[in-house]
C-alpha cells in the first residue's frame, strides 16, 4: 500500500491509522501480503549492504527492503518502519498542534448562532428562513475560499520527492540530504496548516516509510496501486504515477481494482470505459473471491492427502 499523502478535507477525511494501530486480522489482500512478509521475511534475494541503502546484485536482489539485522534505528541500524500515523487521536491531534503553531482558542470563538427563540409566529419563520440562507451562502462562499486555496497549495500537497543522488555519494551524504528535503516538505505542509481555509488529513510523517517507498519506485518496472474498487478515485494518487515516471519515463504504474465483486458488471463496464478514455492502466481483482478459491484447493489437497494416507493404513 502507499502511504498516504496530505490531502485537503475537500477530498474527503481519510481518518486515522489503519485499523486503529491493532494487529492484522482478516484475510484481505494486504493482510495476506503482510503476513506472509511475516512468516517468510521481507529480504529477499542478496543484496550488497550499505548503512541503510542496499543495491541488488542481479535480479534477485530487486524489491528488497532495508536490511540492518544489528537493530538500533541509527547508522547501521534497522530502520524504524514504525508508521507515525498509529498515535491516539488526542497524541496526533497535539502533534499537530503543535506543528502548526495554532491558537484553538480562535476556533472557539467562531461562533454563529442557527437559530432564536422565535415561536411559531411568522416572524419566527421568517427569521429562520434568512438563517439557511446565510448559512447556504456562508457554505458556498466557504467552498469557493477552501477551492482557492487548495489551488494556492497544490505544490505542497504531493508526494514527497528523494533528492538527486548517485553511487558515489556516501551513506551520510545521502542521509543529510535526504533528511534535508523531507524537512522542507514538512516544512511546506506546516506552512499550509496555518491556512485557516484548509485542514489536512493525516499523513505519514516517518521519514523511513517514504524511504522505503522511494527505493521500491526505483527498483520497480510496474508500480501497482491497491485501491477499493468502490470508489477507485479516492484511493488513487496521481501525484505518485507522475514521481514513477519523472525516475523513468519507461517505468509503468497500474491500478489493482480490489473488491470488484462488489460491483454490479453495469458499473464495472462503466469505470472500464473511463478508464480506457484516460488511458490508465487498471485491472480488476477480488481478494475475497482468490482468498475463497485458495482456501478450497488447499481444502481439496487436504482431502486427497487424507485418502492417501488411508489407502497406504490399509
């Protein structure tokens, strides 16, 4: 999955950790995929080691993560995959307050009353009626401003960029350099927080998990991103498509529509036409649906198993 960036509340709320920073459970896509990561490691292949940056030798050695066995998050150290995103709601809601500085006694103070003790006279009623339209046009005028400024901050609502390296660059060089931009981005996203007309969503604030995402866009021919196939849009980044293809033009993203049976085939049809209007690359696909087929095979070798052990008792 990719991690998260900041998005405006025009998009929608995204929410807070995934599920609430409680274990796997389940056996959708992700959960399998992280699972078996679990039970059969997540490095992968021989890969020549330095500091955290290790370089593939041979295809083998494509998509493997860092591998710093000595543990300790510094220098030589396992990096620490931790998603920030797994605070509480109150630990994240004052992180944040405190990145942006903010005085909530001003939220408070914004105050409008909705509606007076009028009765059911008429001059009731038609003090009521001036309240919803102010508040509609209140609404539409706060629509306009949010629009703005979300046009104003579009540079800063992206994907965190890895800045310009090469081999010759030593682990330190890289790290500063590294540490150096994801500060300005955070910097920028602080910056966009003191627009009162915006609000972000949470976003991944670890460094090491944008690494780790950096270095499997470089390694990978095809980037594939998992999204729910009921609303596929929401889910989608095409910030990351555009950082796949400023590392190489010939590098490829794909949509993976997950959840497909739970569309009807009219609405499936429909997204396949709009999709093939944009040229994007999507495939369908449902996990529910492949999880059922595994576990009935495996259901059936179990069976045949079992028979052969009986034919050879007897």
């Amino acid at each position: 999955d990719t991690p998260p960036p900041p998005h405006s509340l025009a998009y929608r709320d995204m929410g807070g950790a995934r599920n609430a920073g409680k274990g796997l459970k389940g056996k959708g896509l992700g959960g399998s995929l992280a699972k078996r990561a679990q039970r059969h490691g997540a490095h992968v292949g021989h890969v020549a080691q330095t500091g955290y940056i290790n370089y593939g030798t041979g295809d083998a050695g494509r998509h493997t993560t860092d591998v710093n066995p000595d543990g300790g998050g510094g220098r030589g150290g396992r990096p620490n995959l931790t998603s920030v995103m797994e605070r509480n709601d109150m630990d994240e809601f004052f992180a944040l307050a405190d990145l942006a500085n903010r005085d909530f006694t001003t939220e408070r103070s914004k105050a409008r009353v909705l509606s007076m003790p009028g009765g059911g006279n008429a001059s009731g009623v038609a003090n009521r009626v001036a309240e919803d339209a102010h508040a509609a046009a209140d609404a539409a005028a706060q629509a306009e401003a949010r629009a703005d400024a979300e046009a104003l901050h579009s540079d800063s609502l992206k994907v965190p960029r890895r800045p310009p390296w090469t081999k010759d660059m030593s682990v330190d060089q890289l790290d500063r350099n590294e540490k150096a931009a994801f500060l300005e981005w955070r910097r920028a996203l602080a910056a966009v927080e003191e627009d009162e007309r915006l609000t972000l969503t949470p976003f991944e604030k670890n460094l090491e998990i944008w690494r780790q995402l950096w270095r499997v866009c470089e390694r990978s021919d095809i980037v594939v991103q998992v999204v729910d196939a009921r609303d596929p849009l929401f889910y989608r980044c095409p910030d990351l498509e555009a950082y796949v293809t400023e590392i190489d033009a010939a590098k490829r993203t794909l949509l993976l529509l997950n959840k497909a049976d739970l569309l009807s085939p009219e609405l499936r049809r429909a997204w396949c036409d709009y999709f093939d209007e944009r040229r994007i690359g999507y495939l369908w696909w449902s996990a529910k649906t492949a999880t059922e087929a595994v576990d009935a095979e495996a259901l059936r070798m179990k069976k045949v198993r079992a028979a052969e052990e009986a034919e050879r008792a007897a």
